[in-house]
C-alpha cells in the first residue's frame, strides 16, 4: 500500500508509533492561507488525509476506517490521528501518567521482638512524622525527622504492649497492654496522663476522634474514654459476639466502625455509641483491616482473615455493598492514600505481599514483597507518599509509594467537618 503522489519506487514506512515525519506533515498540515490553492490541489490534499488515516488506523491503532478527520483545518485536533485517539483531550490514557513505584523498600530498621500476632496493632506514624512501635513490653518511639530512638515507657515483665494510635493531632499517644490497662501519653512532656486498667482482656484496636479515645477488645466490650471528663471511660458498649480486633473513627467523625472475630462489621454514630445502627455480616473471617475513604463521604474499605481473602467496599449511606474483590491472601491492613484514589493493603497467609490499588477499577498498580512472614502492621507519613510495614520477621520496612500532594491542591476532601471543629 501507498500514499496518494508518493513516488511509486517507495513504500511508505509504517512505524509502531506516531511520529510524523516530513513528508506526512507536509502532506496533512495545512495552513489557512492556502485557500488559492487549485481545486485539483484541494481534491488530493483530501484524499492524502483520508488515505493516511486508513493507513494509520489499519496498520498502527488496528482501527477501523469508517471515520474521517475534519475537512477544516481549524478543526484538526492531534486526538484525532493520535494513538491517544478516543480519549477526551482532558482525559489522557493511562500510560502517559505512570509513575514510578520502587520494587524494594528505600530504608529496612530491625524491630526486635515484634510479634507475630493478627490481632495486634504495633505500629503508628504520627501527624508529626513520629513512629509509634511496641516492641514487647516496651513502646520506643522513632523520628522520622532526625531518625532518632527513644524508649517511652516500659511495663513489667507480666504484662506487654498490644495496640498503639496517635491522636489526629499528633500530641498524645494511646497505649493498650494484653492485661486490658490503657495509657494516655502526652509525648511532648513524655508523661503518662491517664491510665488505669479498663479491659478484662488484651486491648487489640484503639481509635482516636478528636478528644475521644475509643478501644476493642479481646472481652468483646467497645470503650470510650473522653480527655475532658474526670472519668476516664464515659461509654461502654457490646455487639460482637467474640474478639474486637478492628475499630476506625471516620473523617468527620460522626461514624465509627468495628471490625470482630465474628466476622461481623459494626458502624456507630457519635450520637449514640450505645449500640451500633448498621450491621453487614458478608465476610467469611475475622475482620481487622479497615478504613474510610478521604475522597468519597461514607466509604468503608474492609478486609477478611484468611478464611475470606476479600476486601469490600461499602457506602453507609446508601447501606449498600458498592465492591467485592478477592485478593487469594489473608487481608491485614487497609489505607486509602490522601493524595491520589487509590489504596494499599498488605497481606498474611500465603503470599506476604503488599499491594497498590486503584479505586474505584481495583486495578492493581504495583505489588511489592520482601517480608518473610505476614504483613501484620501498615502506616502512612504525614505526607502521605510513604507507607511503613512490620512483620513477625522482625522488621519495618518503609516504601515509597504514592506521589506527592500538588500544591495546589486543598484539603477539601469530600467529606463533612467534624461537628467537634465547628465553632
């Protein structure tokens, strides 16, 4: 096949890409002032066009040929002959955004005695870039900043550390022991505030909202303890049937979910935690990993143990299912990212592994491994560019995996303000 006037000795070079050589370009691009061009001229200049695009949809973009480019000049759009060709001129395809996400983690820390236990949450990274680690009987503290260790506090030989949260703001830490004790810190001071021994059992989740910390644990009971009351527990609430192992305040603060051993999702409102107002029972296992989207108002990420494997999506205002997907590995931890819409979960039995996901496709965009055993804790930075992983190997491994916030870009998520920030 050849192009129209081309010297018949040549055939025409057909490329994988779109690259316009010379002679295409003089043949297709046309200025406005040649309109005292001769009608035999203006006939071929047509036919050139037409022909080119035959050639470039049958043989490059595997199209058909049924669709012309515009005979006006002023109407040529390089969408049309582009191999980006059925995209809006504001909706690049996806190739032409793919960001980098490095295979391995760009800094590894030991973490002795970090134990090997679904049921426990070890690791927090605070709004003022400081890591949160319970190693045993001891919670140390890491500096992002300076990459500077400290020891907190130390429990005695009968009791260890079981869970960990920092507040939103980053100034206090809450501390949950396998005896059932819960500890307030404020870390700046490094004083032990409150403390007392709350629980019957190990106290696995903890979940900040605002002045309010609330708590689950191994004895099924849901507390809240509030900074400003003079008791420290103001609320005590029971719906699951076994071990509380998951709890997330939402954004604006007017929901909390929990997440049991039940394999039983629970949602709550601030208005009334006496009792939950939404149940869904749809995961086969014990649900720990949850979260709640920053883009959409209402969204609930959650994850199943290893009898499950799957991570759904649920609109609480609509109390729908709007996602299920199966994953074929135990679901540890969930996080939505800040910056762009997508997610990260991490992974036990049997593969280990991290993942990167789009929402709402649930397209995977990167899966990353390099722990040798469960992927058991996940954080992200302040910033919301990388996230921290710990596993019963002992060790926290920290990737970078979303880009960075746009400058201009405001925290304007689509979410409603806490009732607790109005004034």
């Amino acid at each position: 096949m050849q192009l129209p006037n081309a010297p018949t000795t040549a055939q025409p070079y057909i490329s994988d890409r779109f690259i316009k050589t010379p002679y295409f370009i003089e043949q297709i691009v046309r200025s406005s002032n040649e309109n005292s061009l001769e009608e035999s001229s203006q006939c071929s200049e047509e036919n050139t066009k037409e022909s080119y695009q035959a050639i470039l949809h049958s043989q490059v973009l595997k199209a058909t040929t049924n669709t012309t480019i515009s005979d006006d000049a002023n109407h040529y759009s390089p969408f049309q002959i582009s191999p980006a060709r059925g995209f809006e001129e504001n909706e690049m395809p996806l190739f032409s955004k793919v960001r980098h996400i490095p295979k391995a983690p760009f800094k590894v820390l030991d973490a002795p005695s970090l134990q090997d236990d679904f049921y426990l949450d070890l690791v927090d990274w605070s709004s003022q870039d400081t890591l949160a680690v319970g190693l045993g009987g001891t919670v140390y503290l890491w500096s992002a900043a300076t990459c500077q260790v400290c020891k907190l506090y130390e429990f005695d030989s009968s009791d260890f550390v079981t869970s960990v949260n920092w507040s939103k703001n980053g100034e206090y830490l809450g501390i949950g022991s396998n005896n059932g004790v819960i500890q307030i810190w404020d870390v700046q001071k490094s004083a032990n505030i409150r403390s007392g021994k709350e629980h019957d059992n190990r106290i696995g989740a903890l979940s900040w909202n605002s002045p309010i910390l609330s708590s689950g644990s191994r004895d099924k009971y849901i507390q809240h303890y509030d900074m400003r009351s003079k008791n420290l527990c103001i609320c005590k609430a029971i719906a699951h049937k076994q071990e509380v192992c998951g709890i997330k305040w939402a954004i604006d603060g007017q929901n909390m979910c929990t997440g049991g051993n039940d394999n039983k999702i629970f949602i709550w409102d601030v208005r009334n935690l006496s009792a939950p107002i939404i149940r869904y029972d749809e995961h086969k296992a014990a649900v720990r990993a949850l979260d709640w989207s920053p883009h959409q108002h209402g969204l609930l990420a959650s994850g199943g143990g290893s009898a499950d494997r799957c991570i759904r999506f649920w609109d609480i205002i609509s109390n729908k299912e709007v996602k299920c997907v199966m994953t074929d590995s135990q679901v540890c931890n969930l996080k939505f990212s800040t910056t762009v819409n997508e997610l990260v979960s991490t992974h036990g039995y049997s593969k280990n592994q991290i993942t990167i996901w789009r929402y709402p496709s649930m397209k995977k965009i990167r899966t990353l491994v390099g722990h040798s055993y469960r992927v058991l804790y996940l954080s992200m930075s302040p910033d919301g560019e990388t996230i921290v992983t710990g596993s019963g190997d002992e060790t926290l491994r920290f990737w970078k995996v979303f880009p960075q916030k746009k400058k201009d870009d405001k925290e304007n998520w689509l979410v409603l303000p806490s009732s607790n920030d109005l004034r």
